[in-house]
C-alpha cells in the first residue's frame, strides 16, 4: 500500500491563467466570478473549497484552456512513464486489493496510459478526479497483450463469463500468467466492449468478428498493477478537478464512440463469417 498525497494545483493554475491573459487579480474575479478575497487566500494557503474550484475550472475550460490535457503532454516530456487513474471519491491510499474480483485482469490497481482514458470512466460521477503517477517498467515482469483472442478470453474468465471453459487447461495456463505478472499491460475494454466479448463466449459471434470490432475502441492501453514490488515503483504526480463542462463533452463523446463500435460490429458480421468460434479454439 502507498500513500497519495496529491492535490489540486489551483494555486499554481491561478497564477498561470493571470500570466497567460495578462490580468490581475482582481479581472481575475470579475471574469470568474470568485471575490477578490477568496482568490487571495489561495495565494496564501493553496486551500479552497468545491465551489470555488468548480468556478475556476469551469471558468478557464469556458476560455478553451484545456489544462488537464495540456499537463499531460509535458509531463510526458519529463517523465519516462505516465499513469493515469479515474477515481470516483478520491484517492488517499493505493492497494493491489482495492478492485473488484471481477475486473478484467482481476484484482491489482489500475491505470491508463492517457488523461482522457481515466476521465472517461469517471466523467458520470460528479465527485470524481483524475490522478497523475510517475513509473518505471524496469526490472519488472510484464505481461503484455495486444487485441488477440487470449486478450479476450483473459478478461472474459476475470468478468465470469466464460462458464464450462473457465477450466480448460489452455485457460488455467493464461490466467496463471496473469496472475504471475507484476504488472499486466493490455487494451482497455469498457463494458460496451465486453458486452461484445460475452458474445463471443456465449457463441453468438466468432473470434474475428469480435476481434473487428473491438479494434474500434480507440481506449489506447491499461496497466494493471498485481504485485507489491510493482505498486512501489507508484509515484504521485498530480490530482485534475474536472469541471462540469468537460464532463459533459466527455460523455457525448463516449455516446458517439458507441455507436462506432455498433456499426464496426454489423460489418463485421457481414464481413467475417467464417471465423472460428470460443468451442473450437477451446477444443
């Protein structure tokens, strides 16, 4: 377990945005709208409360800084490796025995590789926040998947749904390489994904199809971390406030990213009918 210290840099954003527009403190309350004399006290303690951040936020997001984003590249420039995670609460401590049982590689602490990954798993809950960490692969066993069939079935034996194959024995191998691993790195699989994956483990779809259309997802990669010796490689950059407007053009956008993988997957059935189905690859 690891502690998580991070904060919102409301004060250091502050004092950006007054850098960037040429502007004092107090144009600075006229345009979002906080008194002169919360903005002060910020410079002075760094402390502030929801509303006022949902002001500032929104205020600069409004004026087309995308901050978060922005962060984002430059701490890719500084860093060797940066993680992102999606919490719904907030983050204090981090443990590989916080997930459920039946996330797709099971239990460990995961992340993405992007800021809009991690947002788009939170952006329906209105208390959630986007952590920034530092990591090192280095030393470390790694587990890498791409969009494949064991992919799929990995994640499909950690959901549940893989029933009388959960047994086999090509399936005992895969998960005892996941569960051997410090860190598993693969393709995100959202839940309108799975619900295409559960076609293909129930029979209804065969691999290639399924495979098609998955690869529309545009999710990028997850990095599970499942051992301890991983999770201390875990440094704490920085925690993003995400205003009500980017919440909102967030989730139109995962609306529409739906309706994608929908027609990938109608043309993919017409296209690929003679693949090979979960009974016979599991032979």
């Amino acid at each position: 377990m690891i502690e998580v210290n991070s904060k919102y840099k409301i004060k250091e954003d502050i004092e950006f945005i007054k850098e960037s527009e040429r502007i004092n403190n107090l144009e600075l309350s006229k345009l979002s709208n906080i008194s002169r004399v919360t903005i002060d006290e910020i410079k002075k303690t760094g402390k502030t409360t929801d509303a006022v951040l949902e002001k500032f936020y929104s205020f600069i997001y409004k004026s087309n800084y995308r901050i978060n984003s922005v962060k984002e590249e430059l701490m890719k420039e500084r860093h060797h490796l940066v993680l992102f995670h999606g919490s719904k609460y907030g983050l204090e401590k981090v443990s590989i025995d916080q997930s459920r049982d039946n996330c797709d590689f099971g239990k460990g602490f995961y992340l993405g590789e992007s800021y809009a990954q991690a947002l788009a798993f939170v952006a329906e809950n209105e208390k959630s926040s986007v952590y920034s960490f530092a990591y090192n692969l280095e030393g470390l066993n790694v587990l890498e998947f791409d969009c494949s069939v064991d992919w799929m079935l990995a994640i499909c034996h950690y959901r549940g749904t893989l029933g009388k194959y959960s047994n086999s024995k090509a399936i005992q191998e895969l998960i005892a390489k996941v569960e051997a691993a410090d860190i598993v790195v693969a393709p995100i699989a959202d839940n309108r994904m799975f619900y295409i994956m559960a076609q293909f483990t129930e029979e209804e779809i065969n691999a290639d199809v399924a495979l098609h259309s998955l690869s529309t997802s545009k999710l990028g990669k997850q990095y599970i971390i499942k051992s301890e010796k991983a999770l201390e490689r875990l440094n704490p950059i920085e925690k993003y406030y995400i205003c009500s407007q980017e919440r909102e053009e967030c989730k139109k956008h995962l609306i529409e990213r739906s309706y994608e993988i929908d027609t990938k997957l109608k043309l993919a059935k017409r296209e690929f009918r003679n693949g090979l189905y979960i009974e016979e690859i599991l032979k």
